[in-house]
C-alpha cells in the first residue's frame, strides 16, 4: 500500500493518461486490510479511476511516480459509476 503522500502524488502525474484511457474521475481513497504479524499499519491509500463503462485498453494495477530519484508504485483501482449529470 501507499501513503497518502504518494498516492497523492501518482493521482496529480498519472491523471491525464488516465483521462485519456476515458476516466471521468479520479481519485485517492484508504484501504483497509488485515495487518500482517510484521504490519501494524494494516492499511493504505489507493488511486480509483472511475469510469462510465469499462475501457478497451487494460488498465495497469499500479501506477510509478516519482519523487526524485525514488520511484514508488501506487495501486490502482478501476471502479464503475455513471458520470454526473445536471438535471
């Protein structure tokens, strides 16, 4: 999992790919998970692309940013919900 720092991060530099692949939204949201023995944290930050209808192309399960010379890997999740409308 990521920090929010990064994750943050990934959402600012990957967002115009992830619009060109056809995402309406995009946006950075906790997950929890079991903590491991070794893990006390037990959770994360993730970036959602939500999109209108699944999109053609796969869409990787992370995403790299970079923060100097370090490179991280953010995940990402696809999630479908129709793109808001004015009535």
């Amino acid at each position: 999992m990521a920090s929010l720092n990064e994750a943050e991060r990934a959402r600012q530099q990957q967002s115009e790919y992830l619009r060109k692949l056809g995402a309406h939204a995009i946006a950075v949201e906790p997950v929890k998970t079991r903590p491991r023995k070794r893990d006390h944290a037990g959770g994360g930050f993730v970036v959602v692309a939500y999109f209108d209808r699944k999109p053609a192309d796969p869409l990787p399960e992370s995403l790299e940013v970079r923060s100097g010379k370090k490179r991280m890997k953010v995940p990402l999740t696809l999630r479908l919900a129709p793109k808001f409308q004015l009535e």
